[in-house]
C-alpha cells in the first residue's frame, strides 16, 4: 500500500515500487503490460511500463464521461493516448477512441464486468441467505456513494443527506470508509446515525455486495461497475446515477439508468415511482449487451481473444489463461473496482 495520502504523492510511490518489481521479475523485462479500469493504480502502472518501453494493453478503454472534475477521466485519457492496444468493451467507446484519434490499435472486445456477473453468480446464492439475515427491511434500495467530486464537498454531502433523511423506500447503504470520514469532518456523521429508514453496512464482498444488489428494488449509485453490473438479467435493476454525467452511457441509451445528479428535489421525484410495490418506471427494459454491439452478440472477454491480438509468449498471457477463483475487490472499500 502508498505511504502516501496526496494522489501525486501515490502514484510517483507506485511507479517506484513496481519498477523495482518489474526488475525483479526473473531479469526478464515483459514486453507487454495489460492494465484495466481508470484508477490512480492503472494510471502509475501505465506510466511505469511507458517509461520502461513496455508495451500498454488497456482494458475497458474509450470510456468518457466529459466531466474534467474526475480524477478518473484524466487517468483514462492519459493511458488511451499512450497504449498500444485499446479493448474497448463496447462500440460507443470505440467511436470515442477514433474521435480522439488515438495512435494505438482499437479492439472491442466486451465487458469484463458483465464477464465476472457471468462466471461467478452461483457464489452468489451459496452467500445471499446469510447476506440477507443482517437487512432489516423486506424491500429497499442499495446505496453506494463514494466519488471524489461527491464526498470533498460538503454542500453535495449535505444534499445526500436530505435524500436519506427523505427517502420514500428504506436503504442499505455499504458505507465506503472515506465516505464515512468525510461525514465525521465535516459533522454530519450523526445525522445518518439518527435515520431510523437507513441501514449503514460494513464494506461487503463482491459476492455478498450482488446478493444484495440482486434483492433491491433499485441501485442508487456514483459507482460506474454498478451501472453495468445491474443491467445484467440474473440481476436487472434499474439504476439512479447520482453525477451529472456517466461513462457508461449505453445503460442510459436502453433504459436502465437515469442520470439524476445529487439535487435532492429530482432524486426524490425518481425514487417515488419505487415506493410501491410491484411498481417500475415504465421505461425500464431488460438491457442485452447485444443491442450494445450492433448485431455483434455478447463478446465475452476470453484469453483466445487477447492471445490472437497479443503475439508475445508473455507473462501476462499466462496470468490469463490461469483459473482465477474470484474478483479481488471489494465494494465500498479503497482501491475497489467499484471505485471506478
């Protein structure tokens, strides 16, 4: 882990240390470095390998959401410019690419989030009974809330209060612990505590945080995995997006996500249409990532795929092709997936 708390701080102590590994790695410098999402991580890991003269594959490539105030839409512009290969998981993110006029070479390939859905779901029942024996309500909304742009500032944090405090549906809210500290700066902690409708959970694993998204009657989130995670029908939830704008907009284009800000006023008008039973706003459709693909299908990300792009015996492709047992991350905790 960084020793360091300042994002420039953590990302030169990053390029450090994974160079020292790299040099590491057997003598052997690798030719190709595969690096996914939009993080501070992904952002010292493509950097480092730039500088080494390592070739940068980048997964989940072309996702913009405009918005300059994310810390995650510079790291994500930053590697597209510079990486080789761009797996773009869908042919919007593709366009955005070519619109950049990006020098590397555009796959698209597929989602891996909605991969992970796939593969690991049955974990999911052998951990929903127990998940749901700790929620106190028979129906409610999930809540995640974790974004920089949203929890520095305390004006939004405020706002995200009133729509708790005024909630129609009661909530279940795996609290991210820097959104938690922030509430205790600025002394608003309490007034949480004091929300009889509102249930705080610890961090949940990945498993336990699809139980219980799977059993909600609506995602309230600033999370961008969840957005795509909740289109899927072994889940299909329709999602309120609490940003001005979203990286993800193939969710919105079909109907499952509604970008709706952090105005207290709007969130609550969309949260009402789920306060009785049964009911769902009429537009919200199943979603098949086909529609997202023009006629391609559902591409799944498959290491037959990144071999037949990737022509290196690369140490990278055997981490690929290994039986990976389960998504390392952790919702709602730091440096998740879901942080993305």
């Amino acid at each position: 882990m960084p020793e360091n708390s300042n994002p420039a701080a953590q990302i030169g102590e990053m390029m450090i240390k994974l160079e020292r590994s790299l040099e590491r790695l057997c003598g052997k410098r690798p030719k190709v470095m595969l690096i996914q999402g939009d993080t501070n991580t992904m952002l010292a890991a493509g950097l480092t390998a730039l500088k080494l003269g390592i070739k940068i594959g980048h997964v989940e490539a072309g996702l913009r959401s405009f918005d300059w105030r994310m810390p995650e839409e510079h790291n994500r512009r930053m590697i597209d410019h510079v990486s080789h290969y761009l797996f773009a998981p869908t042919e919007i993110a593709k366009r955005n690419l070519l619109e950049e006029h990006v020098w590397g070479e555009i796959f698209v390939t597929g989602n891996t989030v909605i991969d992970s859905v796939d593969m690991y779901f049955d974990n999911v029942k052998d951990v929903e009974d127990k998940v749901l024996e700790q929620v106190k309500f028979s129906e409610y909304a999930i809540v995640t809330f974790h974004r920089a742009e949203n929890v520095e500032d305390p004006h939004i944090l405020r706002d995200f209060i009133r729509i708790l405090k005024n909630s129609p549906i009661p909530i279940v809210f795996p609290i991210h612990p820097r959104t938690k500290k922030r509430l205790q700066d600025y002394g608003m902690w309490s007034d949480v505590e004091d929300i009889p409708h509102l249930q705080v959970l610890l961090p949940q694993g990945y498993f336990e945080f699809l139980a219980l998204m799977k059993n909600s009657r609506v995602v309230i989130t600033d999370s961008g995995g969840l957005q795509e995670e909740a289109t899927r029908p072994k889940i299909r939830k329709p999602v309120l997006v609490l940003r001005s704008s979203t990286e993800r907009p193939e969710a919105v284009i079909h109907g499952f996500a509604r970008v709706v800000g952090t105005n207290p006023v709007v969130v609550l008008v969309e949260l009402e249409k789920f306060s009785e039973r049964g009911q769902t706003p009429r537009k919200i459709t199943i979603w098949r990532w086909e529609s997202c693909y023009q006629n391609r299908g559902h591409h799944p990300v498959k290491t037959r795929d990144v071999n037949s792009l990737l022509p290196y015996n690369s140490p990278i492709l055997s981490l690929l092709s290994s039986n990976i047992t389960a998504p390392p991350h952790v919702y709602g905790s730091p440096g998740s997936g879901h942080c993305t």
